[in-house]
C-alpha cells in the first residue's frame, strides 16, 4: 500500500523537533513494510531554506520529501487561501512525479495545516482520506473563522477522522455539528522509554512537559509542599522550559524547598527517558491535555502516574493498577493522591504498568490499528 504521511514539519533541532510526532509514526509504518512518504512544506517569509526549495531523501526506507516556499505569515484573516493552496498542489505534484499516487493519505494537524481543497483534489482522484487531529484549538473550540470552514469541510472530505482522545473527538464533532463516526488511536510510547533495574534512596516524583500556565506546575509545586515539605527523603523533579520557569523559581523559593524541588530544563528524548525510568511516579495535573504523552511514557517506564481527569489519555485507558486519578474539580484531588499513590508504593507492579503500555501504546499496537483502518 503507498501511503503519504503529511506532517507540521521535518523534525529538527532549528524547529523544535516540531513535526516529530508524525515523523516517527511514518517511521514505524515504513518499517512494517509499507511503502510511505513523509511530505512536510514550510510556507512563511523567512524560515527554512531559499525560495521554493524541494528536497527528497530516504532514512531507512522511509521516503522523505520537504518544501519551502516564501509565503506571507499565518495571520487572522489573512490565510490567503488560494495561493496556499496552489503552492501545496504544486509541491504534490512533484510527490507525485517522484513517488506515485497514494493509495492512502495520512494527514496529522488538519485544523493547523488548511490543506482541506487539496485533500478534496486528491480524493477525487480515488486517493482515500485519513485525518488525525492533535491539535489543542480544536478541543478549546478557539478555531477562527477560516479555521472551522477548513475543519467542516476536512469532515465532509476524510474517509476516517482520527482524534488522539474522546474529549478532542467529541469537540471536533461539536465544532462541525457533525454525527458522523470517529475513531480514537492514542499517541505512541517511544521505544526509549523501558523500566530501569536501578535501586535508589528515598521516594522521586517526576513531571515532564513545557512549563506554562496550563501544565499548572506552579499548583503541583505548592501540592508538593504542603504534603511532604521537609521530607528529605520525598523529591520533584521536573523536565522542560518556558516562559514559566522564574516564577516557579521564586515559587520554590518562598516556599523553602529548594532541596527538593528541582527545575533541570529541557533535555533530550533520551535523557528524559532515564529520568523518567529512574523516578518513582510521574505527575500530570495539566488543565486539560489533548492526550498526555507523558502518562503513557511513565507508564513504558513502569512507573505509576498521578493524573488529573482532563487527559484524554485518563478517560480511556486508565485502570486499577497503574497509578492515581484525581478530578481536576476538586481542590484537594492533588495532595490526596499524591498522598496515595506514597502509600501505595509498594502496591504497584512495574512490570505489570510496563506490560499495560506495551500493549496499548507500543509502535507494534498502534501501527497494528493504523494499518487495519488503511486496509478498511
């Protein structure tokens, strides 16, 4: 089966690693034996490379083609959607030239890439449509006008409308007054992330993701503080930046748990990894969350969680066994799982939670799932 892969962007260091995510999944279809091209295009004033670039390459069977082109910035009210729209149709047909028409076209961030006319062309050649939705504007319903024509008519044009959790489904539905059947495929727990036979002294809380105000590490903080404050033996960690990251400084400050409380930045999937696999528990108490990837990789670890309700990944997949979920409603839900899930501790089983993850959330299981909806 030939299948395209549309992502954000190529992943590299210069971007962020954006576009990683749908990178990676192209990868592992690749390396189940189908044949896949990854497409990526950057349309913006300045970034990437020169004028209307095209590149193509292979990393490890996996075909990888990229564009830039000097296009004006993504601003409100000004998407000027024909020219975008042209531009893509033009870099699809180099694809074309270079790799054959797809079967399959996987598009991930449909509502963020505003490709629905183009997907719309090519289904009208016989091309089937797959969509799956990350993104966090559409589970808020914050979509512009533009935005939410594109997002009504990409429900009209896929084949299969794929959302990462039933609460960013149910949105999505909502926003398109559409009835029509989604499905629910989770995110991947990378390879990298595996229990860890390594004894250690005293008990380690981990949390990972970018420090801003709807990861609500600030609350996390002050919940640490009241239930273990002084215990020397009791300590957080946690793994990511952003502009949050003084006023969380001076939080651990006031609140005199400097010896406890470390903020070590961001690191590398790696690193995070043995990080992760070396804690204790991981902690999400995030507003809301389109899925939760940490969880699941917590989970890859063999590590229990403690998770709030407004992940996704908390109203499916959570069970008995795999750590403490708490309503993000309730004042109090915090400090009294993490009391919990302290007491607890010699109740949970790491190779148990492991196993869980590899069933679900392993790159065999969800490219198992994908492949069956390609086929259908």
């Amino acid at each position: 089966m030939r299948i395209w892969v549309i992502g954000r962007a190529y992943p590299s260091k210069s971007n962020g690693m954006m576009g990683n995510f749908e990178f990676e999944q192209a990868q592992m279809l690749a390396s189940a034996g189908q044949d896949v091209t990854y497409i990526s295009a950057v349309l913006h004033p300045f970034k990437k490379q020169t004028n209307g670039s095209y590149e193509f390459h292979e990393e490890n069977g996996l075909k990888v083609c990229s564009f830039s082109k000097r296009f004006l910035p993504r601003l409100r009210g000004m998407y000027c959607g024909a020219a975008r729209d042209k531009a893509w149709m033009g870099f699809l047909s180099l694809v074309e030239a270079k790799c054959g028409l797809p079967d399959v076209i996987h598009l991930h961030y449909p509502a963020m890439m505003l490709m629905a006319n183009v997907l719309e062309a090519y289904k009208a050649k016989g091309v089937r449509i797959v969509l799956t939705e990350h993104w966090t504007k559409v589970l808020n319903k914050r979509l512009d006008a533009y935005e939410l024509a594109q997002h009504k008519k990409y429900m009209e044009v896929a084949d299969t409308y794929i959302s990462v959790g039933k609460p960013l489904a149910k949105a999505a539905l909502e926003l398109a007054e559409s009835d029509r059947k989604t499905e629910v495929v989770p995110n991947i727990a990378s390879p990298l992330f595996a229990p860890v036979e390594e004894a250690h002294k005293g008990y380690r809380f981990i949390a990972v993701g970018r420090i801003e105000a709807v990861k609500q590490f600030d609350k996390l903080i002050e919940s640490f503080a009241r239930v273990f404050g002084g215990d020397a033996s009791v300590s957080l960690t946690i793994v990511g930046d952003g502009k949050e990251r003084e006023s969380l400084v001076k939080l651990i400050e006031q609140l005199g748990i400097q010896d406890q409380v470390k903020l070590v930045g961001r690191k590398s999937r790696e690193e995070t990894a043995r990080l992760v696999a070396k804690a204790d528990c991981l902690v999400c108490c995030s507003r809301f969350e389109t899925f939760g990837v940490p969880v699941i990789e917590a989970w890859a670890s063999g590590i229990p969680v403690v998770c709030t309700d407004a992940a996704a990944v908390a109203k499916v997949w959570f069970e008995d066994g795999l750590g403490v979920k708490y309503a993000a409603s309730d004042e109090n839900g915090l400090d009294d799982a993490l009391k919990e899930v302290f007491e607890k501790r010699e109740e949970f089983c790491s190779e148990e939670i492991a196993a869980y993850a590899n069933e679900h959330f392993s790159e065999e299981a969800v490219t198992k799932q994908l492949i069956d909806i390609y086929n259908r």
